[in-house]
C-alpha cells in the first residue's frame, strides 16, 4: 500500500461502457465486503444506471452504484419504514457501496460519494444500510441524508435495515418543479 491517497480516482460509467473484467472486479468488490450476495449483483447489475470505480491506475480499490429501481420496490422500502407518503417514483437507490478492506478509513468512501453526488445533483436518491454495519460509515452523520422512519427487516436479509434518503419531501408531490429525472 504505497500508493498515495492523493492519485485516487473515481469515474462514473454505465455498465455497457464497462469492460467485462471491470464487471467482474465490480462484483468481487461488492460480494466481498458483504453488501450484497454475489448472484443479487450478477443480476441486477445491468439495471444500474451507472457503476462508479474508485482507484490506483488500473488497481480498483472502491466501488459503489447507482440503480433505477421499480416503483412498485420503491414504494415498499418507505412502506416498510413505516413512511409510505415519502415514497418518490423518480428515486435513484445508492447502492452495493464496497471498498476493499486494506483501504477502509483511507478516503476512498468519501472519493466515491463525493463523484455520486457530483452526477446525482439535486434528484431525489435513497439508500439501504445495515443498522450494525461497521465497515462503512455512519451515513446519519451525513449531512445530505436524513434516515426515513424506522428501521425494519427484510425477507432477504437477516440484518436489521436503515433508509436513508435526500432530495425527498416529507409528502411526494408530482406537481413540485423540482429534477426528477
């Protein structure tokens, strides 16, 4: 780990302009730092709207994503939160965030967050934690997210789970002439 965390560098792609081994490190990422089990990403990862990499020349250290999800999930994570009103059809979900463990606590999370915010701008996005995940950060001290109701468990996973969200109303209003998509 010579490498200086000032040559990190994240891009932004959509998943047909990766290439299949960055796919495949993608994956690996994200299944090994327990975020998501492997078949779940192999699955879902073409519905991304865009895969963010972070990294050391051609070493990727840190990945994170972005999904459209259907609206029919959306509306069930703030039903399950027990803040259906909330809900918002347009929401992108920040997801599968993983950073390789030899560079927790590095920078890398905030290097990549800091690129999803650059491309998410003000539309309304979403994202699901793990209440006792302690490899990634404490996303209620972010100031961009504010946690969404009560903490639930879902039928796919045996951890309690966080949404958080930003850019949403209290109450969803479709009249509103904020950038929805």
């Amino acid at each position: 780990m010579t490498e200086n965390i000032e040559n990190l560098r994240t891009i932004v792609l959509r998943p047909q302009d990766c290439s299949e081994k960055m796919k495949e490190k993608f994956v690996q990422l994200v299944a090994a730092g327990g975020e998501a089990e492997e078949h779940r990403v192999r699955y879902s990862l073409p519905y991304s709207e865009v895969l963010i990499f972070t990294g050391f020349g051609n070493t990727i250290i840190g990945v994170g994503a972005l999904l459209r999800p259907k609206t029919s999930y959306i509306q069930h994570l703030f039903e399950c939160a027990g803040e259906p009103q909330m809900s918002n059809p347009y929401s992108i979900e920040s997801c599968w965030l993983s950073v390789s463990e030899a560079y927790r606590g590095k920078g890398v999370w905030r290097h990549n967050n800091s690129a999803k915010l650059d491309y998410i701008g003000d539309r309304p996005y979403h994202t699901i934690r793990r209440v006792a995940n302690k490899s990634v950060a404490d996303l209620s001290k972010e100031q961009e997210y504010v946690h969404v109701g009560k903490d639930f468990f879902s039928p796919i996973s045996k951890h309690k789970l966080r949404l958080m969200a930003a850019n949403h109303d209290p109450v969803f209003d479709p009249s509103k002439k904020l950038r929805y998509s």
